[in-house]
C-alpha cells in the first residue's frame, strides 16, 4: 500500500506546527514568563530553542523521512542488523497514549469554558464565584467524562476522513484562524487601559527580575524550550514520513519553530498586559487561564465575546495537537498490524477513551487516590511519566541513534538524509555538539526534572 503524502508544503509545516502548538504555548508559557521574569525568561528560553530543540526536531524529522515509517517501524527499517533500536517504539507509543490520557480532559474544558463564556456564565458574577466555577466543573465527573468524550470523538473523526481530506484540510483551517484570532485579542490586550506596564514586563529585559535564582531561571527555559515543540516520541517522525525530499529538513524545523515560538509570544501577548490591566498575578500558575481570565473578560467591555474568541483559540491550539498525536497512534496500527484507518481510528477511539477515564475522574470520584503526594491528582502522574520521562529519554535515543556510526543509524546518513533538497543545511561540523554536548543537557534536564518535582 502507497504511502499518504501531503497536499502541500504549506500543509505540512501548519500541521507539524500543531502538533508543537498545544496547551504547552498557551496555557503554560504565560505563566512560566510571569513567573520567571519576563521579557529576560523569553531571551534565555529563544536560545535553548535554538540551540537544543532545533537540532532534535531535525533529527527526529529525518528518521521518519528516511524510513517513511512511523514510529512503529521507524528505527527497524533505518537500524544496524542485531540492535535493539525498535525496543523504544513500544517506550514512544506508551508516551503518545499517555499523552492524551490527560491531554484529552484539559481539551474538554476548553470546550465547556467555551460553552460558558458564550452562555454568559460568568456576567454579574463575583470573583469568588467566577474562581470557584473551575473547581465546581472538575468536581462534576458527568461534565468532565462528557467533555473529554468530545475531545476524543472529533480527533479520530478528523483523523478518519485521510491525511489530506481530513487531518491536512482540518488543521489548515484550524491553524490559519488561530493565527487571526490571536492577532486581534493580542492588539485588543495591548490597548486595554493599564496594559502598557504589562507590556514593559513582557518586552523590555530586566535582569534583575533573576537575581537569586539565576540557575532555576535557565533550567526553567531549557524545560519550556524542550517540552514545546513536542519531540522525543515520534510525534513528528510520523509526519516527516509524509514528506518529499525536496526540502532540506533544518529549514522545515526552523520555520514549525518560529510559528510555535509566535504562537507562545502572542499568548503572552495577550494574557500579561490584561492582567496588569485588572491588577491580577501573572505568575499565577496552572489555574491563570481558568480561574483569572474568566475574571479579566467580565470586567472588559464586550467581553463576553473577546472571551468566548479566547476559548475558541484554546479549542484549536488543544484540537490541532490531539490531531496530530492521534495520527501518530492511528500510524502505529496501520504500519505494524496493516490495519486500515478506519479500522485503526475506531479501535484507537474505544481505547483512547478507556485510558483517558482515570484523568477525568482523578478530580472528583478518584480524586482521593494522591499517587504523588498530598494534593496531586492522577493528570500529575501521567503528566510527570510523559514531560519528566518519556520526551527527554526518547530524544536522547533520537541522538545517539543518529550520532553513533555502528551501533545507530550514523551521522552520515543523517546528515545526507537532512540535508537533502533546498533550504537550510545542518553543518556536518555540528557531530561533536550532537554527540556529547545534547545528551549531557539532556540527561540535566533529566536529573534536575526528578530534583525539583520531588523536591
């Protein structure tokens, strides 16, 4: 059976795109920047971009390219005879379902803060009453099950209508009207009264914001950095499989980058100014989208509307990232059982929504099982066994399989297969770096990972 291949460069770099753009750019880094220093975090986090995950998304780019496979048969077809590459297939798949175990009940409150914001549910309401709405949802398992079901049932949907009809065609869409959506709320929040200490904050470096903890600062960053752009588990192996060779594959990394680097920016953009505007914490943490913006919309003229938009955007960075994941699962069951989509995608939807049922119900029926301690939840778990885990151990296989000559796939063949086509060149002077400099970051991230969330 022929390989499915994109419609269009354009389409390949906004689904790619998706896949990085998620809840990671929108809903984490504003509050890490708050928390973080600003303007100064931004810096220091662009260049661990540059100088980690670029090279890694490359990397991982090439094996699916090379291979034209997913990660279910990636490292087997591209392997030395006698090694034991393809063992980590089964490591990155578990990542991909683990993944969306939680990542499909963060999904589905977007969904229902969507549903309220155009209801009117938070008009005329207190702050007290408008923070208490989130507790008030996850405390309700019909809701929250009710609404991860969703966000499961219309990612296999887009997925099983083919790449280019469905998955392609979709996320297209998806993709250019969160690129509009977040220019108008970003201008709106510019010019709120108030806003513009926020945007000093945001923009204009101020080192001083460091002073103490220089060192949790950079490890921070480098954290923000690696997790954005979703690498490690074959998330985007599977679409450089869909890809001709006409491209070289540093460039196309480049440019998913800088779109996933806009993207997180422009969230930025959007939700600090208005929170200096109200006089709320931008460093407010995870619950800064659901419990303050809430408040920030009520109290902003029309915000019932620029609400309801924000939601929507949320709704499709979540939507373009389970997509993109989902193609990932749906690829594993067609290139190892030779299943066909719809078979793969019906399967995957039972299963998905199985695993995705302890999340849901970690904030109510579940919620006095603390696998991490007191006030943790099972989305901690599963959060923790994927982010402090999986994605930096599989990026570390994705460079040592392309860096060791004899017992990997070799930098050679990396290098021919990246560099092939227009566009931007991987310098084959880079080895040493790849070889020894990423995976001692690597195995940092690691060990720090364990210190600060145990700690």
């Amino acid at each position: 059976m022929e390989r499915e291949k994109f419609g269009s460069r354009l389409g390949f770099i906004l689904i790619s795109a998706g896949c990085a753009i998620g809840l990671g750019n929108v809903w984490r880094f504003p509050y890490i920047t708050g928390q973080y220093g600003g303007a100064a975090f931004i810096l220091i986090y662009l260049l661990f971009l540059v100088i980690f995950g670029l090279p890694i998304m490359t990397m991982e780019f090439a094996v699916g390219r090379a291979s034209r496979k997913s990660i279910a048969e990636s490292f087997k077809a591209l392997e030395p005879a006698g090694t034991k590459w393809h063992w980590f297939s089964f490591i990155g798949m578990a990542g991909n379902y683990l993944l969306m175990m939680f990542y499909t009940t963060v999904t589905g409150w977007m969904f229902a803060y969507f549903f309220k914001m155009l209801r009117g549910d938070f008009v005329d309401k207190s702050v007290e009453q408008v923070t208490a709405q989130f507790g008030e949802l996850t405390a309700n398992p019909v809701a929250v099950v009710g609404f991860m079901v969703l966000a499961v049932v219309l990612g296999f949907f887009i997925c099983s209508l083919g790449l280019k009809k469905g998955v392609e065609k979709v996320t297209k869409f998806m993709m250019v009207a969160l690129l509009a959506i977040i220019v108008v709320l970003a201008v709106r929040s510019a010019t709120l009264p108030g806003a513009a200490e926020g945007l000093k904050y945001y923009l204009i470096p101020d080192f001083s914001k460091m002073e103490g903890r220089v060192g949790e600062v950079l490890f921070a960053a480098m954290g923000q950095a690696f997790f954005t752009l979703s690498i490690g588990m074959g998330s985007m192996a599977i679409f450089g499989s869909y890809i001709d060779k006409d491209r070289s594959l540093l460039g196309e990394s480049l440019s998913i980058s800088i779109l996933d680097t806009f993207v997180a920016f422009a969230a930025g953009l959007i939700i600090i100014p208005a929170c200096f505007a109200y006089g709320l914490e931008p460093g407010a943490g995870p619950s800064l989208i659901f419990q303050t913006l809430p408040n920030i919309f009520k109290e902003m003229a029309g915000g019932r509307i620029w609400g309801s938009l924000f939601f929507l955007f949320m709704i499709f960075a979540a939507v373009s990232t389970v997509v993109a994941v989902f193609e990932n699962i749906i690829a594993f069951g067609m290139d190892k059982w030779g299943w066909s989509r719809k078979k793969s995608c019906l399967i995957n939807l039972i299963l998905v929504i199985i695993l995705s049922l302890p999340c849901a119900l970690g904030f109510n029926l579940l919620s006095g099982f603390q696998p991490l301690g007191a006030g943790t939840n099972v989305l901690d778990l599963e959060d923790f066994i994927v982010s402090n885990n999986i994605l930096p151990i599989g990026s570390l296989v994705y460079v040592l399989f392309c860096c060791l000559k004899k017992k990997g796939w070799g930098w050679d063949n990396f290098i021919a297969e990246a560099n092939c086509g227009k566009g931007a060149k991987m310098p084959k002077w880079l080895y040493f770096y790849a070889k020894y400099i990423i995976p001692v970051i690597i195995v940092y991230i690691l060990i720090q990972g364990y210190i600060s969330f145990f700690a």
